[in-house]
C-alpha cells in the first residue's frame, strides 16, 4: 500500500514536472518568435522616399529599355532658318533624345537653377538656333534628369526637385550664348533657367545637322503657335508639312480570356501564393478575388490588380532582386519588372506591339504612386485607363493594376489633316493648346488613325479632336 502511494505521489511530481516544462516552452518559444520578428521588421525597415531623395549608383540593375519609358512627345530642332521637327517615331525619338541625355544630366541640377521670366523664354525662343522639347505630361525635373542619367551612364545624386518640366528648350553650345543652358516651363506657365558653366558636356551644331540629316525625312518644318495664332509666349509646336503616321488595330478586355492555371501564374508574379489561398470568390459581375496573407488578387474583365493587406506588400528586392538602397530608381524599375513579367505570360496582356510611357511620379514621403500610359510609336493611345499604376510604401509594392490591351500595327499609313488646319479651325471660337497626334481607343474599327486632340485653353476638362 505505501509503495502505491509512493509511486502516485512520484507520478504526480513528474507530470506536474512536464506542465511546467511544456508551458516553460510555449513561453520560450512565444519569446523568440517574438524577438525574430522585431529583428526581422527592423531589418527590414526602410526610409520612407519623397522626390526629394533620388540616388542613381552605378552598379544599379535597370530593366532593359528603361530609359524608353521617358520620351518626348515632340522634339524640334532650329539651325539658323531651318526649323524642323518630330513626333512619334519611337526609334528616331530614342536616338535623338539620347543625343541630349549628357548635357540634361550634368545642367538640370539645383544649384544651375534660377527662376525664369516669359521674355527669356520667348528671346530662346526667337533665337538663332535651339533644341525644342515636349514631353508626353509634365514631370518633376529630378525625374527628367535621372533618366538622363541613365542613358548617359552617369551615377548622380538628386537632392531637390526645383521645377516641374513639360516644355524645354536647349542652347546649343557654340551659338552666341556661352556655356549650358536648358530652360524649362511647366504645364502653368512657370519658367526655370538652368546655367551651368562650359564643361565637356553640350550640345553642338554639328550634331543637331547631323540629326536633321540622318532623319531628313522624319524631321518635318514646324512653327510655334505664337506665329500663327496667339500670344509671343505661346510655343505649341504646329507642323506646317503633312505627316504620315501608321494605322493600328485594338482588342480590349484581353484579361477575360484567362482561365485556370494562367491566372495563377499572373498572381505569382504579384506575390500571391495560390496554393495557400484563404479565401476566393466570384462577384456578380464575374469579377474573381483571390486573398492570401500578404493581399488580394483580383481578376477583372479587363485588368489584374493587386491590392497588399496592412501587413502584406511585396518587398522590393524580391522583385527586381537587390535591397542595398531603395530610391525612385527602384520604384520604376520594379514597376516595369513586373508589367514585363506580365507580358511574358501573354504579350497581349500588357499592349502586344503598343509600349508603355511614364506619365506620373506622386509622392507624400511615404507612399509613391506611378503611372504608366499605353503608346503605339510614341504616340499615345486615349481614352483608357492608365497601362500601369503601381503604388509602393516603404520600400514594398502595395497596389499595382494592369489594363489589358493588345495593340496590331495593320501595316497602312494615314496622313492626318495638317495641324495648322486645326488650329485655324478651333482658333475662330476657342484657343486651344498642348495640341499633338493620339490614338482614339477604338475597339470597333479594323483600322485606327492618329489624330490630333487639343485642349481649349483655360479649361482642362475640354477637349477636341479631328483628324
């Protein structure tokens, strides 16, 4: 009898011995998951990005064609009393741009900056020789000259946004002006002057001849608006030679016809895992939704999005595959990295032969929000929802959404009516400005032309067409 008990007694110590034990574990084990997640976040944790800190470093990977994803809409060229132009055209776009990029990158910085007046904008404008140039939307100058950056290999610090950029004249080097000049206007009228010293960096009139040569049939005589219609300080670009411009086809809703496993291999490329899925479900609409822990995918009829839950997102280095440093370099690159990511799956998902143009860059100093513009050639395609928009926060994706769209080229050309002839024909009721080509969305025709569209001056919400 006093062995039984004495053998209770000891079985008792030994499972009170094991609760102990087991719970000293679960309390042990709570501490280190506890401790690894703070280190983890930690080590993770980013400065969060205005445009205020732009950081290009030499041994930085950029996704191939980057630098197309900034070009302008039209580029003019003045050599004494030859005046002559280009818009679309993305391959003579590209070289002749490129042609540029050393001297943007090493003059449109902060402190060659200095605010503007109408008359010296006007004086470039009136003056001997020059290169005009329009972008596609206005853009901060720290963007405009990171991109400069890249295509001329240099390795620059943007510290300071000091003007917005939509219009820019550059002075060639050995005109009557010494040293570098870049002047810039944005969408409002506001005019910056950089200045910058002689240097090894310029632009010379040997080679704006040579571009006007090589291109001689792509280069066609413009004038500015102010010659033919409005105020001295109106520099619109107006053709005054017709121009020939190619003819595209357009599908829409491209995303509707993906089923099945294809559509969990456009989730992987956002992060979400399809084979640990919490949650899916179909909307009245057919719109599909998608959640994991790190956010919802979401399968529309015509687009894919993804949207991070409050503790998900995608890390930027899983994306484009390095985390040294996270800057708008970065942020663009992984944009781009996951649109073509997109367009390996099914090139008709992300614009077939149409490209994608940068037309926003947002910041609050913690979110940064992209906005990306399908074009055919350079021109671009209106009256959809942006290509690509994509939102990023400390350094992970939050949001992204690609509108699918295939674009064809239908191998026949057009000749727009002239671009004079719209002016004049709007002139006599409205004053219409920042006039250029565009492809109306059209989902119907077999064969799309360009066009041209304006807006009436003083009235963003109105806008004209004609081809």
């Amino acid at each position: 009898m006093k062995k039984r008990t004495l053998q209770k007694r000891i079985d008792a110590i030994v499972f009170i011995l094991v609760a102990v034990l087991f719970a000293a574990l679960i309390v042990i084990t709570g501490l280190l998951v506890l401790l690894f997640n703070r280190n983890t976040s930690q080590g993770n944790k980013n400065i969060p990005f205005d445009l205020d800190s732009i950081t290009l470093n030499s041994g930085d990977v950029i996704p191939a064609d980057f630098e197309n994803l900034l070009l302008p809409e039209f580029i003019g060229i003045k050599l004494g009393e030859e005046q002559r132009g280009v818009s679309g055209s993305v391959d003579v776009m590209t070289d002749a741009y490129s042609t540029f990029a050393p001297v943007i990158s090493s003059t449109m910085r902060a402190e060659f900056c200095s605010r503007g007046t109408e008359a010296t904008w006007s004086s470039i404008a009136n003056g001997k020789d020059f290169v005009y140039v329009r972008f596609h939307s206005q853009l901060p100058d720290a963007v405009v000259a990171m991109f400069a950056d890249i295509s001329a290999g240099e390795a620059e610090n943007r510290s300071l946004v000091s003007a917005y950029v939509y219009e820019m004249f550059i002075v060639p080097e050995n005109s009557e002006d010494n040293g570098e000049t870049i002047a810039v206007k944005s969408i409002f009228g506001d005019v910056f002057i950089y200045k910058k010293p002689h240097s090894d960096d310029y632009v010379s009139t040997a080679q704006l001849s040579k571009l006007l040569h090589t291109y001689s049939t792509q280069f066609k005589k413009f004038e500015f608006a102010k010659n033919l219609l409005y105020g001295d300080s109106s520099t619109d670009p107006v053709f005054v030679e017709s121009i020939s411009i190619k003819n595209i086809f357009m599908t829409n809703n491209v995303a509707s016809m993906t089923y099945g496993n294809t559509v969990k291999t456009v989730m992987r490329v956002f992060g979400v895992n399809p084979d640990k899925l919490l949650n899916t479900h179909t909307g009245e609409d057919g719109t599909a939704s998608y959640t994991d822990r790190s956010g919802v995918f979401y399968h529309y009829e015509s687009a894919f999005e993804y949207k991070a839950t409050e503790d998900g997102g995608v890390d930027i280095s899983e994306i484009i595959g390095y985390s040294d440093k996270t800057g708008l370099v970065e942020y663009i690159s992984a944009a781009k990295t996951l649109f073509d990511e997109v367009g390996k799956i099914n090139a008709n998902y992300t614009g077939a032969e149409a490209d994608i143009i940068l037309t926003s860059v947002k910041s609050d100093g913690e979110t940064v929000d992209l906005v990306f513009t399908y074009a055919y050639d350079n021109i671009r395609i209106v009256e959809i929802e942006p290509a690509f928009t994509a939102t990023f926060k400390d350094g992970k994706l939050m949001g992204a959404r690609v509108y699918t769209l295939a674009v064809r080229n239908v191998s026949t050309r057009s000749i727009p009516r002239s671009e004079w002839w719209f002016y004049d024909y709007l002139g006599n009721e409205h004053e219409v400005v920042n006039v250029g080509l565009v492809y109306r969305s059209d989902f119907i025709s077999e064969k799309v032309s360009a066009e041209w569209s304006g807006t009436v001056n003083n009235s963003a919400s109105s806008h004209y067409r004609y081809r």
